[in-house]
C-alpha cells in the first residue's frame, strides 16, 4: 500500500491534536492520501483478541453535507426550538469542514466473541468501545499530523437509522462516534491542563 509521509514526528501530533471546530471545506492532502492513512490505521490499531471490531465509513464532499445535514433533520425534530438553535450553530461548523469519518462497532463480532468466551461475555462490550476509542485517537492524530483539524461528534443514537439507510450500511453496525475534519481555520479553545504528577505516577 502507498503510505503518506508524516509530515510530524508521533509526539509532536499527540502533543498538536486538539478539538478543531473552525473548520474549512479544504485539505493540505488529497483524498486518496487521506483514504490510505485510515486504511493504514484500520489495519494496524490493536484490538481486543485481535476482534477487529472497528468500521470506519469516510465521508467526503456531497456525502460529508448530507450527514449533517440528516443531522440537522432529526436534531431539529427532537430537540425543543431554543436546545436546537444553539444545535444547529455547531452543526453549521461541522458541515463547514472538508470530510467526516464515522467510526462503528461491528455488533455480530462482538456476539460472537460473547458466544466463544462466554466466562468473559460481560467484558467484550467495554473491550469493543476501548478498541473503537483507539482507531478514533489513531485517526484524530494522524489527521493532525497531515496539517487537518478534527474533533469528536457523538450525535448517535439519534442520526443511527438514517445514517445506515443513506449509505446502505450493515444493520450490526453500531455507530459510535462523528469526527469531522478539515483545514482549522482558527486556533484551538483554551484548555486546562490538571496536573500531570498526580495523573502519572512512576516506580523505578
Ligand atoms: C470519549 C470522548 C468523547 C467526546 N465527546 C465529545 C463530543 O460529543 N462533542 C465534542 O465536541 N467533543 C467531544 N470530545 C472532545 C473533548 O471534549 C475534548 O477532547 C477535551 O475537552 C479536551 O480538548 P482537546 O480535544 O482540545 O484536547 C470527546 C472526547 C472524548 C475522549
């Protein structure tokens, strides 16, 4: 597979990654450079037992504005007038970006590792959400690193059904989470940092 040269070293993305909301309809790289480096993170993130739960849907141009704007559809029917205006700010910015990446769970994998281990079975559902967080902070900071900003969108479960319809998605698909990405446009919110000695303790 053709890889694209990170044009960041591993720590300075992590260090770099930050929830972008100015986003625009623009990318430093090309669609198919941005398809290989998600195509490399599917293949490459762990996984608990080696389940390979994650599905990733990438969602570009016409497909990126019809997600929001289902979005804005079934927020607006659900929401009262005042929580939605303030909804409908937010799902602007995000159709403002270039792309989205959806990032699903594949129920019948799950199911089935419940059924083989079932001493276990309790735990998978938890093991299937920290893989699926792993493939999100793979692809948040390989983004970052290829000079694109992201943040991480949790309109589910009320966009699910209409998402699978749209693009004919498998029903055992459980959607987890949205990142929309594009050029940032503006800098970062500021954020507080807790202190990192009484987050990291080291014996040595
Ligand atoms: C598990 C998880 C869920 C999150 N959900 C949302 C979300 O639904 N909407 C949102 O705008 N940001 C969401 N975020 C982003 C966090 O608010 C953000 O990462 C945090 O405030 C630190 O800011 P930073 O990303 O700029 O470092 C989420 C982050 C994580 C790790």
């Amino acid at each position: 597979m053709v890889t694209t040269i990170l044009n960041k070293d591993v720590m300075s993305a992590i260090r770099d990654r930050r929830s972008m909301y100015a986003l625009s309809k623009s990318s430093p790289i090309s669609d198919q450079e941005i398809q290989n480096i998600i195509s490399e993170i599917v293949q490459h993130t762990p996984s608990a037992f080696n389940s390979q739960s994650t599905r990733i849907v990438l969602l570009l141009r016409q497909h990126h504005d019809k997600l929001w704007n289902i979005a804005k559809e079934v927020l607006q029917s659900v929401q009262p007038e005042e929580q939605y205006r303030a909804t409908l700010d937010r799902l602007n910015g995000f159709e403002q970006g270039y792309g989205t990446v959806l990032f699903f769970e594949d129920q019948s994998v799950i199911e089935g590792l419940q059924e083989k281990f079932p001493k276990v079975q309790d735990r998978f559902p938890v093991w299937s959400e920290q893989t699926n967080g792993m493939h999100q902070l793979a692809v948040w900071v390989a983004l970052e690193a290829h000079g694109l900003g992201a943040s991480l969108q949790h309109y589910n479960p009320y966009i699910d059904e209409r998402v699978k319809q749209e693009w004919s998605l498998p029903e055992h698909w459980r959607l987890v989470a949205q990142m929309p990405f594009g050029a940032p446009t503006a800098p970062p919110r500021e954020k507080v940092y807790q202190s990192v000695e009484e987050r990291f303790k080291v014996f040595k």
